[in-house]
C-alpha cells in the first residue's frame, strides 16, 4: 500500500469518522431530491473510508488534528 494510505488515527479518531458519516448519510437521505444530498453521500462515504482503513487525509497531509 502507498505509505500516503498508512493509519494514522486511533480508535478514538475512526470511531468519530463513522459515526459522522452515517450522520452525513443520514442527511443525505432525509435532503432526497434538494440537490444537496449527492455532497452529503460523498463526503459521508468518504468519512467512512477513513473510519473503515484507519487513515485521515488532513494527518496524511501533515495537518494536525486533535482526534
């Protein structure tokens, strides 16, 4: 795998990612037809890549992030 995709985040951090991207999911789903709920799949998909590998695309980009 890239060293880019290694995990940089605890169990904490993964934790709050899924949860956020089902609550992004959620949204979503209850903005059907506003034309706001494609945005809210992809980034609660995204959120929840991050929660599934353990990886956090702003610590890869050398962000500190307090989770």
């Amino acid at each position: 795998m890239n060293p880019f995709f290694y995990r940089n985040i605890g169990i904490r951090g993964r934790v709050v990612r899924g949860l956020g991207g089902l609550v992004l999911l959620l949204g979503a789903y209850l903005c059907h037809g506003a034309g706001l709920s494609g945005t809210l799949t992809g980034a609660g998909m995204f959120m929840l890549f991050e929660a599934l590998i353990g990886w956090c695309v702003l610590r890869a980009c050398r962000i500190k992030t307090p989770l």
